[in-house]
C-alpha cells in the first residue's frame, strides 16, 4: 500500500473542505480575510514564548520583543496608563478571561464575582476553575446586563470584595456593558474593594472607535481586558490578548531559574507564532486600518439589517455593532451559512472580509424560505 499518496489525497480532501467551509459562512465572528505569506518560513522554527514576555529568559528561540509590542498596541487602543501596564498574548479570549479573574481572586480572595446572564460559556467554567463564589446578573432584552439587579446585588453583599465582569460584546446580541456606569455603581455602595474585568474579546479590537462609545477601557474604570485576536483581527491559530496593570501582575509573579523568567502566565510553553500574526496584522493596518475595517463591518451590517426588514423580517442591532440579531431560521439556511443559534434567536456577524455580495446571496436564500420562517417564528420575542 502506498501510504504516502493516501496522506495526500486525504491532506487534499481536507483542505478543499476546510476552503468550502471558509467561503461560507455568516455566523461565527471569525475574519477570514488574512495572508500571512510572508511569516511562512517562521513555521520551521521550534519558537516558544515560555516566560513572561516583558522579561529575559534563557530559552532564545522566541519572539517576546513582536509579543510585547502587540501588548503595547492594545494597551495605548485601551488607554492604559503608559508606565503601569503588562499583559501577553493568550491561545484565545478564554484563556485570556482566566487570567484576568486569576489575578481578582489573587487581590481579593473572599470576593464574589459578579455577571450577567449574557455572559460567554467560558467565564462560568474558569469561576468554577479558580473556585470564587458567584452571582448571575440579569440582562436586558438587548443583552445588555440590568444595572438595577446589579446593584441591588451588590448592596445585599456589600461587606464582601466585588470582581465585576463585564462583557464588551455579548455573543449572541454583542451587547456592550457600561464600565463606567458599573463603576459608579460600585462607588455609591461605597465598595472599595472591587474589580473589573472587561471581556472584550470580539468588540474590543473597534470599541474605541465606535459613536456612540461605550466605556470599557481602562480610563473607564476596568483593570484588566481581553480580546481574542482570531476574530476581528484574523488569525490562522486561534489567539487572544490580556491587557492588564503591572502592578497587579507583580502579585502573582514568581521567580522560576530552570527558564531564567518569572512564571506569570497560565501555560509554560506559550506559543510564539500567534503574536507573529498579530503583530504582522497591526503593522499593516494600524490604528488607522483597523477603524477603517470597522466602518466598513458597520456599513454591512447596516445593509443586511434594512434588506431583512425589507422581507418583514424582525432584524436589529444594538448600536454600533455589527452582529444583526433575528429570528432564528429553517435550517437549510442555519446550516448553509453556519449561524448559531440560541433559544429563538439566531445573528449574522459582519466580520471585516464579509460584502454585500454575501448578504445579497443570503437574502435571496432567506426569500426562498420565508414562507417556512412564518411558521418558525415565536411570537413577539421583540
Ligand atoms: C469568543 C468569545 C470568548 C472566548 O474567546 P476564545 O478566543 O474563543 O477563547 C469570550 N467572550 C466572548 C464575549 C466571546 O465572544
């Protein structure tokens, strides 16, 4: 048997699969809209991040000067204070979350988290990981978390630290929670000892450019931020980015002398080609080229919600996002453009690399159907 052509065929198989897959698809926010040709040669290198990027370390085939300069990217687009920041470049927004409610728990270990019920899957399980005693908030219909039950929570537990999650783009409805407004909230009751994490894993790359803004960054009140960088930004390998304060970071560094660095990162062994990417990607776009793929995310967005309204069907959006939310569809449809779907709800997110063109595709796929998704839909849910 001749194993070698049947790697091919399969290796073949596979990528005219995955290439199928990529060209259609509406409804994961994941830019696909990348060429990182020129980083190639870089896959033939066993480069490992291991250690704390801002500090030397024995092991050199790595790239923590490219990693710390996609730190500092994201530091000056969330206004950190320029003499008081760290953070590094994560295998995704989870992992990013992670680190953000590590380092609350490591300030304030009799805290209670806090968080809305729009809140990613994710954040449950690493509370459940680092053992903090929580609280669901609820959320508003727009997916937004209801200040009112937060604070009448937070005054029920007020003798107690409070980490407050708040989420810059919810999944579903990219729904954005006011940090300022949270920290007002927190300063009324009088609770000194609080922290915000803000997870803005899909919005946090534009937040700053959006009209209206919605407060999140570090000026606003958060202490540290996430994002995940295989989504607005695109990557081949998922990444993400915890930007954080040095000072808080130095509350859980610890010393190691097999790496000649300091352990301050959830996993050893870090991947270094991921802030190759990243870092490649901010270089081409700049601040500049980044508001521009926003603008024209928003522009989409605004398209595919006038042409679904214009077939009676429910679309909105929350302002100045880019996921158009409606009723969830037949699944010829949900299945055809990969749109996930939660209760009676489903959403198209107009990443950077999706046109027109593809909206049109999909409205006219949408019109076939419609008489179907009479049927389908509940009863005023909006
Ligand atoms: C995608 C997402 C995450 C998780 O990020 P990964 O990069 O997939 O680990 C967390 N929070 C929100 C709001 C997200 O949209």
């Amino acid at each position: 048997m001749n194993t070698k052509v049947s790697t091919t065929e399969k290796l073949t198989a596979l990528l005219n699969d995955v290439r199928e897959a990529r060209d259609s698809f509406l409804g994961y926010p994941v830019s696909k809209d990348f060429n990182y040709e020129p980083l190639y040669e870089f896959l033939q290198y066993p480069i490992n991040n291991l250690g704390d990027p801002f500090e030397s370390s024995t092991y050199k085939v790595q790239t923590h000067e490219i990693e710390r300069e996609v730190v500092d990217f994201f530091a000056k687009l969330f206004r950190a204070n320029p003499k008081d920041y760290w953070g590094y470049v994560t295998n995704g927004g989870s992992e990013s979350n992670l680190y953000g409610l590590y380092i609350a728990r490591e300030m304030f270990p009799k805290a209670m988290v806090y968080y809305s019920e729009s809140t990613h899957y994710s954040v449950k399980k690493n509370i459940h990981l680092l053992n903090i005693p929580s609280i669901v908030i609820r959320s508003q219909e727009n997916g937004e978390i209801d200040y009112t039950d937060l604070e009448e929570t937070l005054k029920f537990n007020r003798h107690k630290p409070a980490i407050v999650l708040t989420t810059h783009g919810t999944t579903m409805k990219e729904a954005k929670d006011d940090v300022s407004r949270v920290k007002s909230i927190l300063r009324k009751l009088a609770i000194h000892d609080h922290y915000i994490h803000c997870d803005a894993a899909l919005a946090g790359s534009y937040g700053a450019f959006a009209t209206p803004r919605v407060p999140f960054d570090f000026v606003d009140g958060a202490d540290s931020i996430s994002i995940s960088g295989h989504k607005f930004i695109g990557s081949p390998i998922p990444a993400g980015v915890i930007v954080t304060k040095r000072s808080l970071r130095d509350r859980v560094s610890k010393g190691i002398s097999y790496i000649g660095s300091l352990d301050t990162t959830i996993t050893g062994s870090r991947n270094g080609h991921s802030p190759l990417f990243l870092w490649y990607a901010i270089q081409k776009m700049g601040v500049e080229g980044l508001r521009a793929r926003y603008e024209h995310s928003l522009e989409v967005a605004e398209y595919c919600k006038h042409e679904l309204l214009k077939l009676g069907i429910n679309a909105w959006t929350n302002p100045g996002s880019i996921t158009v939310v409606l009723p969830k569809m037949p699944s010829e449809i949900k299945d055809k453009w990969q749109l996930a779907t939660e209760e009676n709800i489903t959403h198209i997110i107009c990443m950077p690399n999706v046109t027109k063109a593809q909206i049109d595709a999909f409205i006219s796929d949408v019109e076939q159907v419609l008489p179907m998704q009479a049927e389908l839909e509940e009863p005023a849910y909006y």
